[in-house]
C-alpha cells in the first residue's frame, strides 16, 4: 500500500489522440511530440490528496434487532499507513454497543488485544452484547473518531411474518399464497418499506434455492427435495406393478376395520425409527392404499403418519435425532466444564419427554376408544358415512393429488412392493453405519496424537449423513422396483420408467410447499430477521430453577412453532436453558450432570422441539407427511393443531407444573394417560355411532356402483370423485368399478 505522503504527478491529457499522430508525416510527428511534451510540462499538474485512514473499522451484522442481542461485533485498529496495527491494546471511548453480564446490564467493555477487540454473545456464560444506539462511535483520541451507522430493526417485526402467514393460513386458506406473502413481507421489513426490491429479492434470494457453495442449507435442501421426488418414483413403480395393492391386499386379510387400519399404521410407524424425513414418505407411501380402502380420512391417517414421525425419532436410542442432541449436550457438558456422560444424561432424560411419549399414547387411545373430537372428528365423519376421504370442495389437484396409478397388469404381487422396501431399509442402515464411520475416521487421521476410543452406535448416527444416504437409498430401491416389476413381467421396461416419470411429477406440489417453507425459514434465521433470537431473549427464563422445565417447554415450543425447524431452537435452546439451570443449581450447591432438574429441563427442551414442530405448518415433517398421505395440507394442519395443543397443555399442566413440585415421571406419566383418557371418552365422539344389536346396516347393503358413480357434492373434480370409486367399492369386497 502506497503510503500517504507521496504524491505522484499526472500529466494533463494530451490535446489530440496519439494514435492518430503517428499516421501524420514525420515534420507533423515530431511538432506534435514537441507540443505533447510542452503540454506536459506547462499543463496543470494534478497531485493525489493526502488520505487519512480511519484509527478504527467496526463490523456488525447487516440485520439488528432492538433489544435483541448480536452474534459478533469486531472492531479493529489500524496504524497511520491504513495496515492492522497489532501493537495497539488500549481502551477507548465506545459508544452504541452494551455489554450485559450476570452481574451487571451495562459491563465495561474490555481492552483491544493484538489490535483486535471481539465482543461475542455466549449465552452459556450469560453474556450478550447488544446494538443500544444507531451510531456506533469509538474515539480514542489520538485520531479522528470511527463512525458507523446501524440499521436498526423494531424486535417486534420479526414476527410480522409469522402473523401475515398464519392468518392467510385461516383465509383464503391457501399455503402457497400465505408463504410468499409473508416472505415478501419480511423481505419488505429488511429492505425498509420498498416494495419492488423486496419483490425482486423476494423471487431472487428466497424463493429459489441457493446452492452456490458446495456444502451449506443449500446443497440440503436439494438434496431432500431429490429424496422426496425419489421417494415419489419408488412408490409409483411399486404401485404400478401391482407391489401395493398386493400387500395391501396381504395386510387386509388381518386390517378388516378402520381401527385396525390406524392400529397397523401406529405400529408400522413405531418400527421406522431411523429418520423423521424417512418415515414420513415412507410409512405414507407404503399404508396409504390400506387407509383407503377402510376408509380412514386422509387427515387422520396423516395425523398418524406425523405422530409417528418425530416422536418416535425423538425418543428412540438408535436415531439421528437422539445423535444430534447427544452431542449438543456433549459440547455443552465441555463448556461448563462438568464430566458427566452425555449419553447417559440423555437417557437419563427421555422419560421427562412428556409430549413425545404423550402423543404416541393419545393416539393409540383414539384409536382404541374409536373417539375423536374438532376438525378430524368432521373427517372421520365424512369419510366413514360417505366415503369421501378429503373434502369434496377440494379443487387443486396440486395440493391434494391423484391417487397412485393402480396396478397396470392384472398381477398383484406383494413381493414387488416388500422387496424394494426392504432393500431400501437395508441400504439405510449401511449407509448411515458408513458414512458415519468415515467421518470418525477422518476425525481421528485428523488428531493422530490422541488415542481413538471405538466407536458406539451412537457415535456413528452422530456423524452420519443421512439425506446422502436417503439420495442414494431411493435412488437405488427405485431402480430395483423397476427391475422387479419388468422381472414378474408385471410391467414392461417402457411402461416402469413412464411410472418412474409419473412418481416425480407427483411430488411436485409438495417440493413447492416445501421450498415456501424453506423461504420462509429462511428470512426469520439469525442472518435476517433473528426471530428464533428475539423468542429465545423474551423467554430467558427469570425465575426459580424448580420452573425452567416449564419455561423452556413454552418457550422452545413457541420458537419451533414459529420458526418452523426444529433444528434452528434446538442448538439454540439446549445449551441456553441447560447453562441456566445448571448455574441455579450451583448457587444451590446442587448441580450434577444427573440432577432431575436438569434432566427434566433437557427433556422438556426436546418435547418443546417436538411441539412445536407438530404444530407448526412449514416445518419439513408436516409437508412430508401430508404429501405422503395425498392430504391437504392445511387440512392436515388444522385437523392436527387441536390434537397437538391439547396433549401440550396436559403436558404443562400435569407433566412440568409437578416436575417444580419434586414428583417423578414414573407417576406424572400414568396421572397424564389418565387425564388423556377422560378428554378423549368425555369430550370426543365416535365418527360412526355403533348400530343397535339386531338392527342391519342399511349403508352396507347399498350397492356400491351407485354411490361411487354419483357426483359427489359440493362440485368436486372428477379426478377426486374418479379417486374414491374404487374405495367405496372396496369397503364392501365389491370389484374394482371399470
């Protein structure tokens, strides 16, 4: 860098182009050079102004909440000649930036050290730095000051998306209009009020996918949204070779009634516990000709598929999630300096994970009760009297799609479908073992100097990639389902690869509700809007140790709900409210990695994921499971929503109120069944009323052709009327109608 004092002398431009000088004749040549040099020399000489460095630069974040504190603020200091100056460890003056501690809200920033002074937000050790003015100003005197302005957001727009989505959720009820509205509207927040930019930015920055680096959400979010088309080929394939209806055929034999149906959905769930993403597509692809034919609503089954999704993923030892939590209780451990085993504490702790256990208790006594209440007791309703399994003024064949193309050959072969299935779970359970042990390895080769403890299954999920493995896994059993179905001669080659186009095509409308969602997550991250920041800053909790657990449930439910992504409250949440109940207990004298405080708080933060992420209409697992499912996905939501918030307020009121009162799980959790009992018996309604012995059933004497020929009402598409034929003609073992 040139420093400032030189200068260096421009010549004035010279009066006519050189170029064309030297076409001129040798006299003209060497007037002309003679005039460029008398130009030069009696032209005005131009010299550089002499440029005075800043003493100081200041970075911020580009988006800054009031009252919401900042990841990072850097602010360095340079030497005369503009270069870093690294001897420099003085204290000036800083003004607009606070610095809050536990004993104090307004703590004295600290020297520079090596030229540089970092101010960083740890929520384990309780510090926060906040953005208090819009001008940012540090003066040390001996040079001008440093200046910067900062733009500053009111906290309490980063829920105006939020707001703008869920009420167009409840009219005009349409998903896709309310997330692009609500992305516009956050994009509008940052961009202070101008609409076009923010429509631009809307379409350029959100909507579409980035995926300009080779690793990062980008690559992720198409590397499911792959998995999902690839699941939605598989299926297709398999359904086509008549793999479906044969095993649907085979599960039949035992599933004769509704409740057997939800029962055989339940279980099928419980057993895929792997991956949240994984068994949603999976159980819904798999058992959703089944629920047709008993003539379960698509909302309820949908309501299963999603209960047992992320519940069971939350509580099973041997799943990605528990991995995930493993090592962010393991990171937190190290922090606050405590030995204990992260594996055991989160053991430890499932049995304070009120919701998830809740919920998959709730609905295996729906089931047996055979009683539902609000919007799905409506379903139930419609669909065990008239056979419709979605609401008939249902009119966007891109949100609820066609049912799967029916077997086209007339064999019905069970081991087309249970084949590929399998292989698709034995691949799974490979790919996640391997690649899980070739990061360990790569770990280790990086530290030689340590010694290598072996590897547990747990170890292993913990460094898995499973969209990679879900990318190939698909990818492959569609390619075996093909393989099958032209081997049975159950299908030709031309005819499985048009099933395997058809698969794709059919998952297009849910790919769309899925990167809405991921758009609209995406403006409310720490980058942008910081809404999982601002909901975490009003849920700290300020009281005793005995209610964290309650707070932290609420709290964390609200930021999943919210926010729509389990993934972003949890590694925010867990170190946070673990930190601040172990602090508590240390002034108590009491703190230890197994106290039940700290389990239950650990538990509650999980079950607070899992709340929030059932209740929530763009978290990944409710679009997967409506999609799966062919259901509505508002329909899905709001049939979903009342379930969900009545186990989460028995969860507060007799899981986590009793927790601050010293009583165990082992009690709460039979006293909460209990109560779940009642609400369901008392309060809910069976969808079929029982017959009166010796009366006959009029409905199942009515001849099935009649009923599945009539428009249904309310003017719904053929397409839909076309889909139900066949499942009121099955309800009665009458052939399939041509």
């Amino acid at each position: 860098m040139k420093p400032p004092s030189a200068r260096t002398i421009l010549p004035a431009r010279p009066p006519f182009p050189v170029d064309r000088v030297i076409l001129m004749s040798p006299l003209t040549s060497v007037l002309a050079s003679v005039l460029v040099l008398v130009a030069g020399a009696n032209g005005a000489a131009r010299e550089e102004p002499l440029v005075e460095h800043p003493r100081f630069s200041i970075e911020v974040p580009s988006n800054v909440l009031t009252d919401v504190p900042v990841r990072k603020i850097v602010i360095r200091a340079f030497d005369a000649n503009g270069q870093p100056d690294t001897s420099y460890a003085g204290q000036p003056l800083i003004t607009g930036i606070r610095l809050a501690l536990p004993q104090t809200d307004d703590a004295k920033l600290g020297p520079f050290h090596s030229g540089i002074l970092e101010l960083s937000t740890d929520l384990h050790a309780g510090r926060k730095v906040y953005v208090s003015d819009p001008q940012i100003t540090v003066d040390a005197g001996d040079r001008r000051s440093a200046q910067l302005d900062v733009r500053r957001i009111f906290r309490w727009l980063a829920l105006a998306p939020a707001m703008v989505a869920f009420l167009l959720c409840l009219w005009p009820r349409n998903f896709v209009l309310a997330m692009f509205v609500a992305v516009l509207c956050g994009t509008a927040i940052l961009d202070q009020g101008n609409l076009f930019h923010a429509f631009v930015q809307t379409i350029d920055s959100f909507v579409v996918v980035d995926a300009s680096t080779a690793s990062g959400a980008g690559t992720l979010h198409i590397t499911t949204l792959t998995v999902m088309l690839f699941f939605g080929s598989l299926f297709s394939v398999i359904a086509a070779s008549g793999g479906l209806a044969g095993l649907t055929d085979r599960l039949g034999r035992r599933a004769t009634t509704r409740e057997h149906g939800q029962l055989v959905a339940l279980i099928f769930g419980l057993c895929a516990f792997l991956d949240d993403y994984a068994h949603a597509l999976l159980v819904g692809k798999t058992l959703r000709p089944l629920s047709d034919r008993l003539k379960i609503s698509r909302e309820k089954f949908a309501f299963l598929v999603d209960t047992t999704c992320a519940p069971v993923a939350a509580l099973a030892i041997l799943s990605t999630w528990l991995a995930a939590e493993r090592g962010t209780i393991r990171e937190t451990f190290a922090t606050l300096g405590s030995n204990g085993s992260a594996t055991a504490t989160l053991l430890a702790s499932l049995p304070y994970c009120f919701y998830p256990i809740l919920m998959l208790i709730f609905a295996a006594l729906a089931i047996f009760l055979g009683h539902d209440f609000g919007p799905m007791l409506r379903a139930e309703w419609r669909a065990a009297t008239h056979g419709q399994l979605s609401r008939p003024d249902l009119v966007d064949p891109q949100v609820l799609p066609a049912a799967d193309n029916e077997a086209v050959g007339a064999r019905k072969l069970a081991r087309n479908a249970w084949i590929p299935i399998l292989v698709l779970f034995g691949l799974v359970i490979v790919g996640l073992w391997w690649t899980g042990r070739d990061e360990l390895a790569a770990g280790a080769s990086a530290s030689a100097d340590q010694a290598v403890e072996p590897a547990s299954w747990m170890d292993v999920l913990e460094h898995a990639k499973p969209q990679r493995v879900l990318l190939f896994s698909t990818f492959i059993a569609s390619g075996v389902a093909v393989a099958l179905g032209v081997w049975s001669r159950s299908l030709t080659l031309q005819q499985g690869l048009s099933a395997w186009v058809s698969g794709l095509q059919r998952m297009v409308p849910a790919a769309l509700i899925l990167l809405l969602s991921w758009s609209f997550q995406r403006i409310c991250d720490a980058d942008h809007l910081n809404t999982a920041g601002l909901l975490m800053e009003i849920g700290h909790p300020r009281v005793t140790v005995e209610w964290v657990p309650l707070v932290a449930f609420l709290a964390v439910g609200l930021t999943s709900f919210i926010v729509g992504n389990s993934w972003a409250a949890l590694p925010l949440a867990l170190p946070l409210f673990m930190s601040v109940t172990n602090a508590l207990l240390t002034d108590l004298n009491e703190a230890g990695p197994m106290h039940p405080l700290l389990l239950a708080t650990i538990g509650a933060v999980i079950g607070g994921t899992v709340f929030g992420h059932h209740c929530s209409p763009i978290s990944e697992t409710t679009v997967l499971s409506s999609a799966s499912s062919s259901c509505s996905h508002l329909d899905h939501v709001f049939t979903q929503l009342p379930y969900a918030v009545t186990v989460g307020g028995v969860v507060a009121l007799f899981g986590y109120v009793p927790v601050a009162y010293g009583h165990s799980p082992v009690v709460l959790l039979p006293l909460a069944t209990i109560v779940l009992v009642a609400i369901i018996q008392f309060g809910g309604r069976p969808a079929v009323q029982p017959a009166p012995s010796g009366a006959v059933d009029e409905s199942a004497e009515k001849p099935a052709d009649a009923g599945a020929a009539r428009p249904s009402a309310g003017g719904a598409p053929s397409g839909a009327t076309e889909a139900r034929k066949p499942v009121a003609a099955a309800g009665k073992g009458a052939a399939r109608p041509s």
